[in-house]
C-alpha cells in the first residue's frame, strides 16, 4: 500500500476556502469581504509607487544574489527597529534590541513561537478572544497549549478590559501573551493608551512574556501613533518579543517581508540570544530571500521614497475611514434602524459587524457577498463602485 494510504484531509482553511467559493461563483456583482489584503478604489491590489521605484532601482543595479546572513540584511533590521521603537530609541542604542528579517508576519511568530519553545518549554501561550486564527494553530504546532484570554465584549462592541486584566493577572510566571499591538484582527477593537499601560504593570508584576503582534503598523492612525503599544513596553524595562509585518503597509503580501524583534535587558545578552534564533532560522530556512527585504529597506532609507511611503500609506489609512464613514451612512439611508456607527471606531482593515451567521450565509446565497461567518469584514475590499450594493444588501439581510 501506499505510505500516504491512511492520510486523512486536513480541514480546509476557512478564509481560503471562502476565496475559493467566491472564485467560483459567476455572478458579476459579487464581493468578496472575506480577505485580509487591501484593495483600492478599483478592486486592484496597489503596487505601491514608492515600492516600484526602489524596484527599479535595484533592477537597474542587478546586483548578485548571493546568501544573505542568517538574521538578514543589517540595513532592513535597523530600519525595522526604527519604525517599531523609534529612531532615537535608548533601547536601540544600547544594543538591547535583536531583530531578524522574517518570512512575513507568520514567519516571524514562528521564529519567536519555535525561540520561545527553546527558553520556556514549560509554558502556557494566551491569545485574545477571539484572535487572528493562525496565531493558535502557529503556538500549537511549536508545541504550545494555547488558551485565550477575555478580549471582545460583543455587548459594547468594544474591548471587555476588566475581564482580559482580571485575566492577566491571574496567570502563572513565565506565560507567554500574544497581544495585537494595533488594528486587532477581527474585531477592529483597540485598547487606550491607558490600558496599555495597565496591560505592561500586569506583564511586570506578574512576569508574563508579552509577544505584540504588529502587522498593521500605520492602518490607524500613523505609523508613530500606532506604534503606542510597543512604546509602551519599550519604557517599561520589560523583555518583551514583537512579530512585524510589511505585507500589508507596503502591499508586499506574496514577497513575504517581516521582521522579529526581541528586546533584552543587554547587550550582551542580545549577543546570546541572536545566537540561539540564528539556529532556529538555520534548521528551517537557513536565510531569509532578498527582494523584498531589500526594496523595504531602500524605501525606509532613502528620505524621498519613505515620505512617498507614508503619503501611499495614508492614502490607504483614509481610503478605509472614507468606506466606513460612507458604509455607515449608506446603511441609514437603506432604511437600516439598528445603529452601525460602531463601524467608524473600529480600527484598521476590519470590522466585527456583529452580523450572524445566518445573516452572512444569506449575503452569500442571495447577493454573492462573502464574508467569514463571524460577521467579520474587510472595509479595504469595498470602494466606490461596490459600497451601495453591499449597504443594500446588509439593510436586506438585518431587517
Ligand atoms: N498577524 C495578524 C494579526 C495578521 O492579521 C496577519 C495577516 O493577516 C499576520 C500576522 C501575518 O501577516 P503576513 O502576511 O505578513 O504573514
């Protein structure tokens, strides 16, 4: 017999599988708010100018293509480390921060998932509830058993801070807490600075190892402002891991550009520790690829092409707000009496609709609008052309 004979099918992955139904279905009007990309007004992935310049570039200079060191290019991880903890970082200058270049946001909290098994073999990883679904099954397939802890408060739409507090505070030393640094994925709901605040005094007193997740960085309010959960763990004194992304602030998904950062109490422990990730990466990719690292790197380098950056970016920050705004007024104009202004608070690209299954199931039969059956959406997936149809078909399901 086969040695594959007894192999069974793994479940399908859900936002996957709702791409591949979409794909399928022949109507024309169909939308599709079930992914994770930003589209623009016209429903094209961006390919974003000052990426195309650096692209060019460097097309130009064909450069050899050689290995890369283990841990990446030096000038994308301290331009990483910049935008994460901030140019005239203390931190960063006393040589307290490692960051390797990563496989996108997921290669990254796998490299940190697989580090972390190494050093705390012994733990517990908390992830919000709910939490972007990868995150639980990366953990658990480093060798984790991963619980969660209280996050969304379906009744406020907001963050249920007491619960996620009285939680934190209540686990054993050496936990491991994944925690969205910005722009939560699905439920679009944020903490204040405040609660940061309260968030890092719970990893402090209790010595719980805070793992911020930041693959949004810039889809809030700015590239500086979003980076207020990471600041805030950055003064505290605390060890702490970041898992950074550019797919989704550079529109760089398939290049596969991220980052890890662990921050230690030295330099000579940073020294130590980035001897141990190196043998992480070393049995699993040996090194990361170059391109996208390299264009990433140029554009955060060269003055000209980061200012084209932030300006690309914060068209797409606007873009999103702009599509809230309008799908909130849409609602109300399609007759829609329950009050959708939730949408506008919800930061970055999604939002928890607080439709049900049901509701979602019914926008796919009778309207060819997917969405995943949590009633989250993509707001960056509607624009101009679709946004009327999909408000009509809301107001048509929740009535
Ligand atoms: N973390 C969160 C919360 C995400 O939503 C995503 C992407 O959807 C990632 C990490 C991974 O991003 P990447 O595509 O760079 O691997």
């Amino acid at each position: 017999a086969s040695i594959f004979a007894a192999v069974e099918m793994a479940p399908r992955d859900p936002i996957l599988g709702l791409n591949e139904a979409f794909n399928a279905d022949t109507r024309a009007e169909k939308v599709n708010l079930g992914v994770g990309v930003y589209y623009d007004d016209n429903g094209k992935i961006p390919l974003l100018g000052a990426v195309r310049a650096a692209e060019k570039t460097r097309l130009e200079a064909m450069p050899p293509r050689g290995y890369q060191p283990i841990e990446g290019a030096a000038t994308y991880n301290t331009a990483v480390q910049n935008l994460l903890l901030g140019k005239d970082s203390q931190l960063i200058a006393n040589g307290q921060v490692v960051t390797i270049e990563a496989l996108g946001g997921t290669g990254a909290l796998k490299v940190g998932a697989d580090y972390l098994k190494r050093l705390q073999p012994g733990a517990t990883v908390y992830i919000s509830d709910p939490s972007w679904e990868n995150h639980r099954a990366l953990f658990e397939s480093a060798g984790f058993p991963v619980e969660t802890y209280p996050y969304y408060d379906a009744a406020t739409r907001g963050v249920n801070f007491e619960g996620m507090k009285a939680k934190l505070n209540s686990l054993p030393a050496g936990s491991i807490i994944i925690l969205h640094a910005c722009c939560h994925n699905p439920t679009g709901a944020d903490l204040s600075d405040a609660q940061w605040n309260d968030v890092v005094d719970a990893c402090r007193s209790r010595g719980l190892i805070p793992f911020l997740d930041m693959a949004y960085q810039g889809f809030a309010d700015g590239i500086e402002a979003d980076a207020v959960a990471v600041r805030a763990f950055s003064a505290s004194g605390l060890q702490f891991f970041v898992s950074s992304s550019f797919s989704k602030s550079f529109s760089l998904y398939g290049e596969r550009v991220g980052a890890l950062s662990i921050i230690t109490a030295a330099k000579e422990e940073s020294a130590r520790v980035l001897s141990q990730v190196k043998r992480v990466i070393r049995t699993n990719y040996s090194n990361p690829p170059i391109h996208g690292g390299a264009v990433v790197a140029a554009v955060l380098n060269s003055p000209e092409l980061r200012q084209q950056w932030e300006d690309e970016l914060a068209g797409m920050r606007d873009r999103i707000r702009d599509m809230r705004t309008s799908l909130v007024e849409q609602l109300k104009a399609a007759g829609v009496a329950q009050d959708f202004s939730f949408v506008i608070k919800q930061r970055g690209m999604f939002s928890y609709t607080g439709l049900t299954a049901a509701q979602v199931e019914q926008l796919k039969t009778d309207f060819g609008i997917y969405a995943v059956s949590t009633g989250r959406i993509c707001l960056a997936a509607l624009n101009t052309k679709n946004i009327g149809y999909v408000a009509k078909a809301i107001a048509a399901v929740v009535k």
